[in-house]
C-alpha cells in the first residue's frame, strides 16, 4: 500500500505580497520559497514525496488570494515559464451555469446568494478539467473556499503539493 499522505495541515505554504496591479513585476521574483519548489515541480514533471506525482496523482498546487492580488497573472506566467496546467475554479463553475443543466442552475443559485458551491460540484469540475488536459501539474486558482472542499479534493483527486497565497495591501485594488 501507499504511504500515508501528510494530513492537510501540514500542507505547505508560501506567501507574496503583491505591489501592483494584477500580480507585480517578474514571474517568481517575490515568491521565496515557493520558487524553488514550483521550478522543481515544472522540472521534474511530477509531484514532490509525499505531495502528488510520485504516487500517481497529479502534481497540484493551489493558487489562492483576494481580488487583485494577481492569481491569473502569475498562473499565466507559470504556465508560460514552467509548463504548468491553469485551471479556474471561478471559470469552471462559470461555464457550468451557462450549461443549462439543473446542477448548473443550482450552482448559479448558490452563487446569487453568496453561498459556496458544494465541494462534491466544484470537485467534480475540476476532476473532469484535469482528466480532459491529461497533464501532471495543475495550478488551480480559487480553491479551496473552505477547509471541507480541501479535504474532499485530497481524498478524490490527491494531496496538494503546496499552497501559493497572493496578498494584495494596496487599497486600490481591493475595490476590483
């Protein structure tokens, strides 16, 4: 059997202030830590021990942070520099409402009234958008929302190599 997966609060993380609009200059510049293992990442084509490719799940890292702070940016850049897979979540659930099904129209619902989408939905979504890219690292963008949709990605899809949090101080783009 499989050695256990590190429980989610030890999952790592890594922070970037972010000084300008949409994200600040330069790729990884500012990341600290976070460089290294994304380089690492992009280099070996799967997960680190413990955190993804190594057991055959995909090497994940989620990408989280307010608006402005400069999710899109950097995922975009990484993509670019580092081959990385750019996924959504906001988009996803997006295209799902527009898909007419009932669960979308339940999903549009939810959203109107501020409500967080089931995990078992968004999960879904991305499951479906990670098979579909058939990849082996991910950068997912505005999730987790909440503790639970964590906990249930990691027991659907597979642990989380790290956690990259962008923050934002200036005022200006908290308005966005």
């Amino acid at each position: 059997p499989a050695p256990p997966r590190p429980p989610l609060s030890s999952t790592r993380s890594f922070g970037r202030r972010s000084t300008g609009s949409g994200g600040g200059e330069g790729i990884l510049r500012g990341l600290g830590g976070a460089r290294a293992l994304l380089r690492a990442l992009g280099r070996a084509g799967r997960g680190m021990a413990g955190a993804g490719g190594d057991q055959g799940h995909p090497a994940v890292v989620f990408v989280l942070g307010g608006p402005g702070s400069g999710k899109g940016t950097q995922c975009a850049r990484l993509v670019e520099s580092l081959g990385f897979c750019h996924l959504s979540a906001g988009d996803l659930l997006r295209a799902h409402m527009k898909s007419g099904s009932p669960d979308g129209q339940m999903v549009a619902d939810m959203i109107k009234q501020g409500q967080i989408v089931p995990s078992e939905v968004t999960v879904n979504l991305l499951k479906g958008a990670m098979a579909a890219d058939g990849g082996a690292r991910f950068l997912i963008d505005g999730f987790p929302r909440a503790i639970d949709q964590a906990v249930a990605f990691e027991e659907q899809v597979g642990p989380c190599a790290f956690t990259l949090f962008l923050s934002n101080q200036n005022l200006h783009d908290t308005s966005r």
